[in-house]
C-alpha cells in the first residue's frame, strides 16, 4: 500500500531536522527521508554553534520551540561569551560541541518524536499535479504521497568537491551527490544555479605543539543556550588554542595559487565573502602579515583538530606545506585535508515569506538550496518552513515573522525580497 504523509522533509542536517520536528509536534503525520540514517544532524564543517549573529538565531529557535539550543546545550564541550568588551547588544555565545554526541542526540530526539517517521532513502523525483506538490519518488522506486514537502537537500544538489586539480562528484565528504533531484527541479522549471563552500584541514591533536600558544579555556561563567535548560560551567579539559600564519605561510600560497581550486579555473560556483579560503585572503589583504588559526577539538573522544582560518582548496601536498609553517603545526598529521564543495541552489526571491515556492503549491525550500550557509541559518529556515507547511495543510494561519521581531525575520525577508548571488 503506497505510504501517505502530511509532510515529508528531504534531508536530516540542521534545516531537515527541524523542520521534521517542528511539523511532527504541530500534528502533522511526517516523514523524514535521508541518505544515512547515522549521519542525522551532523557537522560538516565546523564542530561549534553560535557566534555574531548566530547566537541570537540559536536562542530565536529555542523560544519558537525548536530543538538546536537544547541539542547544543547536551553535547557542548566549551564555551565562551564573545565581544565581551563592547556592551550587552553586541556580546554573543559560541560553544565548541562534540559531534558525536550532537548527531546522537538528534537522532534520540528525532527517534522519540511522535507523528514522526524516519526513512533512510535517497529522493529522484517530485511529484507535482496541476503545479501542486503530491508527493516524491525514491531512487528505489517507491512512491511516497505528501500534502507538502520541504526540501532541505544542502549540498548535496549536483554536488562536487574540489581541491587542488582534483574533482569528484559528492554531496559532502563521503556522501554520494542527489542528481535526478536538481534534474527535476529543473524539469519543473526553476533556475538552478551554483554556489560553492568550503572547509579546513583536520590533524591529529597528539601531533600539535600547543606550548607558548594562546589557550582560550571553556567559560567561569555558567551558561546555556536554552531558556529551558540550567546554566552550567563546563570541563576545561578541552580548550582552543589560538596560533597565526605568518610571512613563509604567505609565500607558500603566493607560490602556489595555481595549486588551488579556487584559482585554478576549476570552480564556476560563488564563495562567501565573510568566511573566505585562505587563499582568498592573502590575495585580498596582501599587506597583512599573518591571519589567526583557531585549533578548535571536534569531541570528547576524538583526537581531531578543526583547523578554523585554514579553509582552502589547495592540493594535499601544498595544505601539508602550508600547514606545516604554521607555528605549533610545524610536525602536525593531516587526517583529512581541506577542499571546497560546489552545489546547485535556488534564488530565494522566488519564495513566499513562508519558504513556499511560487511555483509549486506545497513545497518549500530551506537551508543551503536558498543560497544561505551556516548552521543557524539553516536551521531557522526548516524551523519556519516546518511550521507553515503544518500550519497550511490544518488550515491555519501562516507564521511570517517581521523584521522588528526577530533576526529570523530579517533573514528570511532578506531572502525573498532580494535574494541571492553569494552564501
């Protein structure tokens, strides 16, 4: 018997996982599909949650009745308030957390949840009658029925990643790309175009010489990203360490442009200018003479190091050059090299305020297929389509938020209103 939902959500990152949440707990019967029911929720990038203008996302999510604040709270290892110089508006929260726990907790979350069923799949095809959504084909054939569908598939649109000459299809590192799906959404007329993101190396924290480097220890102070969740002061036994490029790092890059995907002619997608490679950023600011590293832990038992600065697309043999004239780095074991990922995505001008195309009655858009990147945008977006995707298949009011009410309405009405040509 063919299998009918109110909802059914594509992809389980930080977009898919609560907007399955937030419809499943307003009654709507929901499906949430994913390649890999293991990797729901998981990091991609970098292992933290919050930061300038992040932060006030995170808590927006929290008080709306979303999950990510208490999903960081449970698995956090460190965490610190920033910009404490400047006044109360401007100090913000960011908390390194461990992945594994922050994947596991979803996963509880989402296993526990009521209305809400879980299925591992891969989706080739939407289902559209007189330009409404009425459900999705998977890969294996099987038919899922569906009054409303959000699509939070992040980059896994024709995605590709990148780094020095090198090129492979993938959704993300180890993850296979969703092709038939950007072929028809492309059949169903919208314009897909290509952005691209990136990520740092990964070394083994034994190989690390942190001696003399600046060490940012966990906060004194008891903190907690959920209004529902009591404030705690964590281990110090996971600090950041804080190193610098510097002159030689400068010059390897110089010498090595060509080496890079980024310049090499390789890439057709638009980066971030607020999160650049470091490449990018020798180019652009030459008369800087060193730029900060963060050596950010990934987990509690893990022994990987996030390399926070170091985004680049430079080949493996240059990242290890590049690396390695780092001070603290000079001997350090790369466990996976850094590279960038090309991906399809949507304008966002062609949405409702609601994250409802125009196009197609039912199916809503959320995360990085509408230009966006980071975590917390992402998740305020499947939090909102989640919403009203419940809301219109009851029959109730939809929920838009105004730009004096939340950052979550700024984003979401900078999206619609004038859309995208960078993440």
């Amino acid at each position: 018997m063919m299998r009918t939902y109110d909802v059914i959500v594509l992809g389980a990152g930080h977009a898919g996982c609560e907007a399955a949440l937030a419809a499943s707990r307003l009654g709507a019967s929901t499906a949430l599909l994913t390649l890999n029911l293991d990797e729901i929720g998981r990091l991609p990038c970098n292992p933290s949650i919050g930061g300038p203008g992040k932060s006030q996302l995170v808590r927006e999510i929290d008080a709306l009745g979303g999950q990510m604040a208490r999903i960081t709270d449970a698995s956090m290892i460190h965490v610190r308030r920033l910009n404490t110089s400047k006044g109360a508006a401007m100090q913000v929260w960011r908390a390194q957390v461990d992945r594994l726990l922050y994947k596991a907790a979803w996963k509880r979350t989402l296993e526990s949840s009521s209305h809400l069923a879980l299925i591992e799949g891969m989706v080739d095809r939407l289902l559209v009658d007189d330009r409404r959504l009425v459900g999705v084909v998977l890969r294996e054939g099987v038919e899922l029925r569906a009054r409303a569908v959000v699509l939070a598939a992040g980059t896994f649109l024709n995605g590709r990643i990148l780094l020095g000459r090198t090129a492979y299809a993938a959704g993300r590192s180890g993850e296979p790309p969703s092709v038939a799906l950007a072929t028809s959404l492309r059949e169903l007329g919208f314009d897909l175009q290509r952005l691209k993101t990136g990520t740092p190396p990964r070394v083994h924290r034994d190989s690390l010489e942190v001696f003399g480097l600046e060490r940012q220890d966990t906060s004194d102070e008891p903190m907690a990203f959920s209004f529902w969740d009591a404030p705690r002061v964590l281990s110090k036994r996971h600090p950041v360490f804080v190193t610098h490029t510097n002159e030689a790092t400068h010059r390897i890059i110089e010498d090595h442009l060509q080496e890079s995907s980024n310049y090499n002619g390789l890439i057709a997608g638009v980066g971030s200018r607020h999160c650049p490679s470091l490449e990018t950023k020798i180019v652009k600011f030459p008369d800087r003479t060193s730029h900060k590293v963060f050596l950010e832990p990934e987990g509690i038992d893990s022994a990987e190091i996030y390399l926070q600065g170091v985004y680049t697309a430079l080949s493996p043999a240059v990242q290890q050059q590049v690396v390695h004239s780092i001070r603290g780095l000079e001997k350090a074991h790369i466990l996976r090299y850094g590279h960038n990922i090309e991906y399809d995505f949507v304008d966002p001008i062609h949405l409702r305020p609601t994250l409802e195309t125009r196009a197609v009655s039912g199916l809503y858009f959320a995360g990085q297929i509408n230009g966006t990147t980071g975590y917390e945008e992402a998740a305020a977006q499947g939090l909102m389509a989640g919403i009203n995707a419940a809301r219109a298949i009851h029959g109730e009011e939809e929920v838009i938020l105004s730009r004096g009410e939340a950052f979550i309405g700024v984003l979401i009405d900078d999206l619609v209103t004038k859309g995208v040509t960078e993440p």
